[in-house]
C-alpha cells in the first residue's frame, strides 16, 4: 500500500538549517467490519487541524515581519495507526531534513477532547515525554504556559511505568529515538475512542484552541531562543 507524508516548511531567518518539526499523524483505521466509518475527529482530526492553524499563525507572523529564526517543517504523517509508519520513514529512511539539525518534536495527537476518567479543571492537557531527554524543554514549555494559557499540564502518563505506555505509542517517539528532544500533547482516550463516535460535534473547541495555542508559542519560544535546546547527556539514547 501507498501512502505519502505532507510536509510544509517556513525557513528560518538566522539559523535556517535548524528544524523544529511540529507533527500530527492524518490517517485513522478506516470503516470496521460493520461497515462504520471511524470518524477520528479527535484521533487525530483535532492534531492535524491544529497543525494547520499553528501554520497559519506562523505564517501571519512573517507576512508582518516577525519570521522565526530556525526552521519550522509542518509535518502530518501517515500510517500512525499501522504502528507509527510515516513517522518512521521520516526518521529512519528519508528525512526531508537532516535529523542532526532537528531541534526538536512537537507532537499533537488528540487534543479535543476530554478524559471521562480524569477530575479536576477541564482545562488541562496531558503532556507526555517533555522531560524524557531534556530539562530545558521540560522547564520551558513550563514557563510557556504559565504566560499564555495557564493550562493545567497532567504528567500521569509521564511516568516511566505507566501501564498503557502512551510515549511509544505516537509519531514523537521515532524523533525521540534518534535524541531529538519532544513533547506530546494529549487528551487521553474516551468512550469514543477508536470508535465510530469520535465525530466533529463532540470536540470541545475552546480546549483545541487554547491546546494548540499552547503548542504554537512553545514552537515559537523553541523557534526563537539563542541556542538549540538541549539533551541531557545523562539522558541520550545510546
């Protein structure tokens, strides 16, 4: 089976070859034996769409003046659901872009919705694997939220042994494998989840707003900052 990647780029204007990627994955697994459709609004209807709006921002801040200073590749993916597939053959058979000059992943795979199983504020998002190879990443998209959008950032799923083992179960993860610091965003899985449901009236579209407004000033911090943020060498995959 064939299947393509979408990448666009806005080239940096001081460190054009530094990357950062921003990532979401555009398949979904299709209509099941009964014949339903698997909507995938959320998974990962709501990624990509805040992909493309991350774009837009960016692009906005050119046309007035304002371009980043490294790169920023715009990356949807395919074959996520097949067991990370697009992702992989970004990173592992032919980059667009060299991985030594990837800053870093930021990764946004289901951001619309919310966790039945969670209490406390709604306005919260799940970040998974920030810390995984680098503090400073870690620190800064701490520092981020606090200025812009005061989400409540969840580590449950952070933890070394969480059971369900979500940080090797998205596109992040095959950056993360070659030492490229990541983040990835998400809301936890529902009743809806791979399931026909997960469809357009259920998103709750101030969190995806405020969500990806999350991820686009953390690229845009990432994007700008003298230096390239770093790996802990304690940390380094070998």
């Amino acid at each position: 089976i064939q299947s393509e990647n979408v990448a666009a780029v806005i080239k940096g204007s001081e460190k054009p070859n530094e990357y950062l990627i921003i990532s979401a994955h555009l398949d979904h697994i299709g209509i099941n034996k009964y014949g339903e459709i698997n909507n995938g609004a959320d998974d990962d209807g709501s990624g990509t769409v805040a992909v493309l709006e991350i774009a837009k921002a960016f692009k906005k801040a050119v046309d007035e003046g304002h371009r980043p200073k490294r790169s920023i590749v715009f990356l949807h993916v395919t074959g996520e659901e097949k067991g990370l597939l697009g992702s992989r053959y970004y990173t592992d058979v032919d980059p667009i872009f060299p991985l030594s000059q990837t800053v870093a992943d930021l990764n946004i795979d289901m951001i619309g919705r919310i966790d039945p199983e969670r209490e406390g504020d709604r306005n919260y998002v799940y970040l998974i694997g920030s810390d995984k190879l680098s503090t400073e990443l870690h620190n800064l998209s701490e520092e981020v939220n606090s200025d812009c959008c005061q989400l409540e950032l969840d580590y449950t799923y952070n933890d070394d042994n969480d059971p369900n083992r979500f940080y090797y179960r998205s596109d992040h993860y095959n950056f993360a494998k070659h030492n490229i610091p990541i983040i990835f965003y998400f809301n936890g899985v529902h009743e809806d989840y791979h399931q026909p449901g997960d469809t357009p009236d259920k998103i709750n579209y101030d969190l995806l707003e405020n969500r990806a407004r999350l991820v686009f000033y953390t690229a845009w911090e990432v994007a700008n900052r003298e230096h390239r943020v770093t790996v802990d060498p304690d940390k380094a995959v070998n």
